[in-house]
C-alpha cells in the first residue's frame, strides 16, 4: 500500500485561530483527488494523480493520496479516474464585438458593448476558456471588474484600441469622411477607446503610449488588408517601416510587445523586420515567411477558418464575403507549413459578430486535429499559448504563478474532463457534457459531480 500523506488544514497549524482572524479569511483549500493529469506539456498523462489547491494556485501535485481535514474552507473533489487540464487559453478574442451583430455593434454605445461582453466572457468561462487574450476593443473595465469578482468570465490580457493608419483595417470612418478635417470630432469607435487611428511615426508613438497608459498589457496594430473591414482589400500593406518600429519601441519601453493583424507576406515581413512578435492570421503566408518568423522567435497567432458551418456570415455577393473565401483557401496549406517548420503556433478564435458561433470556441479548437495530434493542438491553447501571454512581462495583471500548466505554484485554472482529450481531442468540443469541473484562480465555476 502507499504511504498515504497527511495535510492536516487546521485553523491552528495555518495560525488564523492563534492570531484571531475569522475563518472565513481562510484560503479555499480544494483537492482534487484520483485523476490523471495533462500538465499542458507532457506527451503523456501523469496517472493517478492528486492536486491541492490554495487560495488561487496550485499547492502540490502528488501520487500520494492527500488526506485533509475537512472544514468549512476545505473542499474535496473525487476526480474519479477522469483527466485534469489547465483551462484554455483562446489568444485571438474580442469581448467587445464576438456575440453582437456587426451593425448593432457600430451602431450602439459602449455600455451596451460591455454587458454584453460581460455575457459573452461569462459563457466563455463555462466553455473552459479561463483566459482570453484581447485583441482590440475597450474592455479595460470588463477586465478589471472581472478580476474585482464582480463578473464571472477568463482573465483578460487587454490590447484596447486595434490602432490602425488611415484606409487600414479598423479606420471604421465612412467612406465619405475625406479629406479628414483634423478639427472633426472623432466617430465614435473612436471616442469608445476601440479603435484608433495613427499617421506618422509622431502619431504611432501617441496612440500607443495612450493604449499602454490605459491599461494594455500588449499593443495591437494592423498591418495589412482585413477581411471585416469595408475598405481594404486583403493584398495591402498598411503602417510604414518606421510607424511599425514606432510602435514596437514605445511598447519595449513599456517592456511589453507589439501583436499585428496581417495576412500577406509583404506586410508580415515588414511587421516582423520593425520586431512585431505575434502574427495574427497569416493565413497567405509562403514558407519564405513562415522561416523567417521561426528565426526571429515569432508566434504564429492563426485560426482554423474554413468556409463550413462555422463560417462568419458576411453577406453572399459582399467584398468580406469576397475576402473571407480568399483567406480560407489559405487556411490548410499555411498549418501545414508552420508544423513542418516548427513555427510556434497558438490556438484563437477570432470569433467575430454572433453569438451563435461564440458558442463553438472549444469546436474551433478541436479542428486542429486535421493538422496536429491532439497534444499539439492542446499545448497550442495551453502552455504555448502561456509563454506567448508571457512577452506582457511586467504588464501582466497576473504576477502571481503561471498559466496554462499544472505545476506547483501555477494559478489553480483547471478543468476535468470526462475521458482522455490526448486521446480524443473532439471532447473540447462539447464542453457542456464533457467538462464536469472548471475552475478558475483557484474557484470553482462549474460543478457537475456535486
């Protein structure tokens, strides 16, 4: 038989009894006992497990069962021979624009932005997505009330404003606001803190340093053609040379890095020459390019598009609809390039203007298994994903342990799945049934086994 180790949680051993402090100040104390674990790494599950959480990170991970005395503050989960992941990391979302439609979203405050925002994160969580990385939209306070707990939702590592030149892919101004008259009041995109709109090295160097200073842990930009975007074709390359490094130098002062909305090889090749870090779509990229990202360290930050039932319903006959086609017919040759070169990948949804396909983030993730084996797939939302939210160095809002591992000292976001996701990656896909347990930062959000 195995030594079992005791941990006796008792209010005099963690000293709240001796020094009179009310138990309810007590760290959560959770074991989550007979599971075997992905640690976001590993090629294998490490079998029969047991994990012990404090407060928000993980305390220990051992083979030895764990023995606790129960008080009010501890909690015991039989694992049950089922799998413990790290929650998933979806590193291209939007809160602001994913679960509302285009034209309400242009057309509608930002208050209404948020609460629905708020709704949309809140569901994420649900779907096991305990962290988003955002990439352009005002959701500064979505974030701040989120780690307050005063919404439920996934950590945020918020970008803000997408900062865009004139003509690039978020200048949302109407097609006829030209010439722009510098004394017009900005549209209201603007005014919202969701977008911006720079010309100039000067003018880049200003609206980064507004975005850091409003609270972004990364600055994104864009530097080519977009597919929503009602004017630019996807084949233009948008910021100079120099604006691209402006950007990437006031965000190194802030010791943090610089995310580009790209799909070509000119613009990206330019982006990763100025020091951009993360690539996000480059779903037209050549191999030539792809290397040169490899090289230089850079993250492909690409998403599973495909023109199938999950496609985003632009207009039949629109030049988004035109574009969107465009963009997927990339989409299978440029995964199969970046596996066979080693480019690290992380896994997005860029999920974009309903609700409906909000809904399928973890059916998005499992249609990495047409290019990778599910382990891949899953470090691509896991650990790769971390080391990517990692470049915000001391921008992070989360200093205190990792994320996207099981390790001790990691921050307690887990799911248990029923079965094994190594083995059948299709179970991310309905997490409704298959994810029994989600907890994020050490609380527990969802509970099916109680």
């Amino acid at each position: 038989m195995r030594t079992i180790t005791t941990l006796i949680i008792l209010a005099m051993v963690l000293g709240f009894a001796r020094l009179g402090i009310a138990q309810e100040s007590a760290p959560r104390i959770t074991l989550i006992s007979n599971v075997n674990v992905f640690d976001g790494k590993s090629d294998e599950l490490q079998k029969n497990m047991h994990v012990l959480v404090k407060g928000n990170l993980i305390e220990s991970i051992s083979s030895e069962p764990l023995a606790l005395i129960q008080t009010d503050n501890v909690k015991v989960i039989d694992g049950g021979g089922r799998t413990l992941m790290p929650g998933l990391i979806d590193m291209h979302w939007h809160s602001a624009y994913s679960n509302i439609p285009i034209q309400v979203g242009l057309n509608t405050d930002l208050a209404y932005h948020m609460l629905i925002a708020a709704k949309g994160n809140t569901d994420a969580l649900l779907r096991g997505f305990t962290t988003v990385r955002d990439v352009g939209g005002n959701v500064f306070s979505l974030a701040k009330l989120t780690d307050a707990g005063m919404y439920d939702g996934p950590r945020i590592f918020p970008s803000g404003p997408a900062i865009s030149q004139t003509s690039g892919h978020t200048d949302f101004r109407p097609s006829t606001a030209v010439p722009a008259d510098p004394s017009a009041a900005l549209i209201y995109m603007e005014r919202a803190g969701h977008v911006m709109v720079a010309d100039g090295v000067p003018e880049v160097l200003k609206r980064t340093r507004e975005a850091l200073r409003m609270g972004a842990t990364q600055i994104k930009i864009n530097s080519g053609g977009g597919v929503s975007s009602s004017f630019d074709p996807l084949d233009v390359t948008q910021f100079t040379l120099e604006e691209t490094r402006a950007a990437v130098k006031a965000a190194a002062d802030w010791n943090t890095y610089v995310a580009t909305h790209v799909f070509t090889d000119k613009a990206t090749q330019r982006a990763v020459e100025a020091g951009v870090m993360s690539i996000e779509h480059g779903h037209l990229l050549s191999e030539k390019t792809l290397l040169m990202m490899k090289e230089k360290g850079v993250f492909l930050s690409i998403q599973p598009i495909l023109d199938d039932e999950d496609a985003i319903p632009f207009p039949e006959g629109s030049f988004s609809r035109e574009k969107y086609i465009q963009v997927t017919e990339g989409t299978d040759r440029v995964y199969r390039l970046a596996k066979k070169n080693g480019v690290k990948t992380v896994f997005g949804t860029d999920t974009l203007f309903d609700p409906t396909l909000a809904k399928k983030q973890g059916k998005q993730l499992a249609k990495l298994g047409r290019w990778y084996t599910p382990v891949e797939a899953l470090r691509q939302a896991t650990s790769v994903a971390a080391e990517l939210l990692a470049l915000s160095g001391p921008r992070t809002p989360y200093p205190e342990g990792q994320l996207g591992v099981i390790k001790k000292g990691a921050y307690a976001d887990l799911i248990l799945v029923n079965g094994n996701p190594l083995e059948n990656l299709e179970l991310v896909a309905d997490p409704e049934n298959n994810f029994v347990v989600i907890m994020k930062d050490g609380k527990v959000y969802k509970n099916t086994l109680q």
